[in-house]
C-alpha cells in the first residue's frame, strides 16, 4: 500500500476521467490520496472530491501565491472549514520567494494563520516553501517555541539546511517527483540523509511526473515511481519503503481512516 499524501484532483485536467484516475491509482496500491486546498474560493470543489471517494481526503488552505488575492485576518475560516471529517490537514500554504505572484509580508501573515489554525486544530500544516529558507526557517522555529504543532515540507527540493530545521522541529519531508529527475543529484543526496521515520511521497499532480513520465500529467498511480527511487536511495525494497511512508503518513495525518485490507493483503496476514 502506498500513500499520495499530496495532489490536486479537482484540477480541471481530471475533470474528464476522474473517476478512472482514482481507479488507476487503486489499482497500482495508491489505497489513500490527499486533494489538497489552494483557494477558498474553490475549495467546495476540493472537498466535494474528497466527499465523492472514500478513499481521497482534503485539506484546506491558501497557497502563497493567493495570498494578496485571499488575504487572512485570522485562522477562523480555516479552523470552520477543517470540522468537516474529510478535512485532514491545513494549507498548502508558505512562502514562495522564487515567482513571488503575492507581496512576501501577505505569505508571511497567512502563513502565520495557517500555523494557528494548524495548531488549534490538531491537524498537521502543509508546507510550500520555495527560494525562502531565510525567513522559513526562523518561522517555523518561532512559532515551534510559541505552541508545538504538526506538518510537512511538502514537494521537498531545498537545502540540506531546511531539512535539517525540519527535521528538528519534527516536521516530515514528502519526496515528489521531482527527486527521479537525472539532474536531481543535489537533492537526492539531501533526501538519502533524512531519517525514514521522517519520509512521505506524493505527486504534486498533475503536475512534476516522475520518470519515466515526465512531461507528462501526472496521477496519483505514478507515486509508485517515486516511491522506487527512494527505495533504491535508501537500500531498502520497494515494500519497505511503501510500508514505511505509509505508516508515516497515519503517524502524521491522524484524522485519516486506515483503507481495509484487501483480500489478497488479508490472506498474506493468516
């Protein structure tokens, strides 16, 4: 059983055949997949996925790039939203310096509310940082010391520094695609350093496909494909690396139900 813990299925590219893309994915051993929140505008769209499949789940929040269009004056909306049982975790949300699409001090504030909605709720905070190491990290050290709360780096591609600060903290570093690249030497040195109990996957879809389908949309049946180069990273078979992410991810995501053993999974377990 594998776990995407990180895509976007209400994006229009799936409108046409989601149901078949939920299928492909049950039938590679995707068993759970997170649908994640960028807008609230949309996010009825979000969670209407979620509410449509047993096994995809939501979350709820404003990524870094909306953050001028959808400024936050508290956690309060999100906090409303994350009662619904198929919102399980708060964000995406960060800061994102590399396009910088909203003013950084508007990223800073929301990114904030996330945090305290994240911690006033229990759930763990989804995290995109991108070129903003300097002000991430002592944000999330800050607001640590303040009250402890949960969370990911999710689509991790940073520095061997953020890592580390994550790590610290007791965040987790979800792999993506990205990490199969052949020019990802940089980063696959970093990820083979953090500790498994630390390690989830995701796809980011559709976007980022992993090889050999980059280029390409990406589904959460390719998660498999970025689960294998871990594995290989990590010297471990592609099983373990499956059955440790995955108990990562219900260690982290504690709202989640666990998706019943299969028949053949039940067998193996006499």
């Amino acid at each position: 059983m594998l776990v995407d813990s990180h895509c976007h299925l209400d994006f229009k590219e799936f409108a046409p055949e989601l149901d078949d893309v939920v299928g492909r994915a049950r039938d590679a051993g995707v068993r759970t997949c997170v649908t994640i929140g960028t807008k609230l505008r949309q996010f009825d769209g979000v969670r209407a996925v979620a509410e449509r499949f047993g096994d995809v789940w939501c979350s709820v929040g404003v990524h870094p790039h909306e953050a001028q269009a959808e400024p936050l004056d508290s956690p309060d909306v999100l906090v409303a939203h994350a009662a619904h049982p198929k919102v399980v975790g708060i964000g995406e949300t960060g800061l994102d310096y590399y396009y910088e699409h909203s003013p950084r001090e508007m990223q800073i504030a929301n990114f904030r509310h996330h945090i305290h909605a994240a911690r006033e709720t229990g759930l763990p905070l989804i995290v995109h940082t991108r070129d903003a190491d300097d002000d991430t990290i002592p944000l999330l050290e800050e607001e640590m010391a303040r009250a402890p709360y949960t969370g990911l780096l999710h689509c991790f591609t940073g520095t061997r520094r953020l890592a580390e600060a994550a790590v610290a903290l007791g965040l987790y570093i979800s792999v993506s695609g990205i990490a199969t690249f052949k020019k990802s030497d940089e980063l696959r040195a970093v990820l083979k350093d953090v500790p498994r109990d630390r390690l989830l996957v995701e796809t980011d879809a559709p976007f980022l496909s992993p090889q050999p389908f980059r280029g390409k949309r990406n589904e959460p049946s390719f998660v498999v494909h970025t689960a294998a180069m871990l594995a290989a990273l990590h010297g471990v078979s592609a099983d373990e690396i499956a059955r440790i992410t995955t108990e990562n991810f219900f260690r982290l995501f504690t709202k989640v139900a666990r998706p019943r053993p299969t028949l053949a999974e039940a067998s193996v377990g006499r």
